[in-house]
C-alpha cells in the first residue's frame, strides 16, 4: 500500500476498478482530488484522467480478487504528489461479513481547516482507527470531534432519521465529500428519501431508525451497533435502498477508450 506522508505531501483517491480497463465513477474521484489538491495547495495536471488511464495499462491488479457480488474486485489507489508525480497502486478490495457491522466511537483527527476534509497525505490516523475498532473486536471506527460525528474510517456514515431524512455528517465541519455519498443520494432522493447535511450526534445515532456505511472499498454495508448499543432497525429501507442505487453504479461503468464515469 502507498505510504503515509504529510498532509500537504499529496492527495490521493481509492478508485473502485476491474482489474483491466474499467473505473468506475473516475471521474468523480478526478474531480474531488482535483478541488481537494487545490486547498492543499498542490498542482494538479489538467489532464489527470488521460494520465491514469494511460499508465492504467502497466499496472497489473493482486492475485487476490474479491468475489463479492456487491463490490468491486480491486481497487486503483491513485495518489498525486506535491513534485507532480502520479503513482498508481492495484490493491485487493478487502471482504466484509454478511452481517450488519459493528462500530465503536473514537476521537477524530485534528486537522487545520485547510486539510479538514480533504483526501490529503496523512492518512495513517485512519488506518491507526480501524485498527484499534479490531483491537477492540469492532469492524469500524466512527470518529467523532466535540461529541459530533466527522467521519468513519475510510467509509462515510449515513444515518436514516425518524423524521424520514437521511443525515450524513457536514463536509463543512470536517467531513470528506463522500463519492459514495454522492453516486447513491440521487437514487436515494427519487425514491423518497431526501439526504441532507448535519450535525449528527451520539444521542441522535442512537435514536436512528437505521444506519449505513459506504465507500469504494465497502460497497454498502449495514451498521448493527456503535459501543455494543443498538442502532436502529440493520438492513432496513435506507439499506436496500441504498445498495440497489450502489448496483445501478457499479453497472455504469465503460470502456476507458469510450470516456470512463
């Protein structure tokens, strides 16, 4: 895996990829790393999409291959550094259980407001997190900032509210701007359930009526507990719904010769 650095040194995404030809949602990823290189104030190439589809052809994807049907079997690690170099990096996209997801609540990161949200260099705190959510015999880590949800790790929580809206926490308070996020809340909002920003506390988690975690590297996955208590109702309405839209994406997917998206 490509290594942790300091936050300013580079900006990076986790690209969901076949193992030949295919992206998918590059463009997407292209873009958030060309807004988020901008704030670390990092240049990026106009033509970064060309680039890593170009040099897509030399790298060859891990012996290992996830079989799971609602994920894609690798991922592309793409990663721009603060000289201009683009390095790309096939790695397996790991397994999850079939079960909803256990989770504890650990403090975030503390990040000045530049690097706040941003896929930036420094991320071994992440890795730091999932690794003490295993220690205590957990899946994921939630982090929290002054008692208010910042993010997962490596994943983007989402919360269905009993008011009927689904809740994800602000990236203006320090969360990522979520891909994930973003390629399901247009199928989440046409078949009735209206996504929207917040402060998400503790208190409201446990109050939910169900709760979701998503990202490249996971797909969509159910979150039964946080802290051994509770959430909601696992694999309800928003699960289902959501995984449905995550399907519809990962079918998307084209040809890079036809314009990958």
């Amino acid at each position: 895996m490509i290594g942790s650095d300091g936050p300013d040194s580079s900006v990076w995404s986790a690209i969901g990829w076949d193992g030949g030809n295919y992206l998918i949602s590059s463009e997407l990823h292209f873009e958030r790393m060309i807004r988020h290189a901008e704030r670390l104030g990092l240049k990026c190439p106009d033509d970064l999409s060309d680039r890593v589809f170009s040099e897509l052809e030399g790298i060859a994807p891990p012996e290992e291959r996830n079989e799971s049907g609602d994920q894609d079997p690798y991922l592309l690690i793409v990663k721009l550094s603060s000289s201009g170099n683009i390095v790309l990096e096939g790695a397996v996209n790991r397994s999850w259980p079939e079960r909803p997801l256990s989770a504890v609540s650990l403090s975030a990161p503390v990040w000045d407001e530049g690097i706040r949200g941003t896929k930036h260099g420094d991320y071994q705190p992440y890795r730091d997190a999932r690794e003490v959510a295993i220690s205590n015999g957990a899946d994921i880590g939630l982090l929290f900032e002054d008692g208010n949800l910042i993010d997962g790790d490596r994943c983007a929580p989402l919360l269905l509210d009993s008011d009927g809206v689904a809740y994800h926490p602000r990236h203006s308070d320090g969360a990522l701007d979520s891909i994930s996020l973003q390629v399901i809340k247009p199928f989440l909002e046409n078949s009735g359930i209206p996504v929207r920003g917040a402060k998400i506390t503790l208190g409201m988690i446990m109050r939910c009526s169900e709760m979701i975690v998503c990202g490249s590297g996971m797909g969509i996955k159910s979150l039964g507990t946080i802290d051994s208590r509770k959430i909601g109702n696992a694999k309800g309405r928003l699960f289902s719904l959501a995984l449905e839209g995550w399907s519809r994406r990962l079918k998307s997917s084209k040809p890079t010769e036809e314009g990958e998206i």
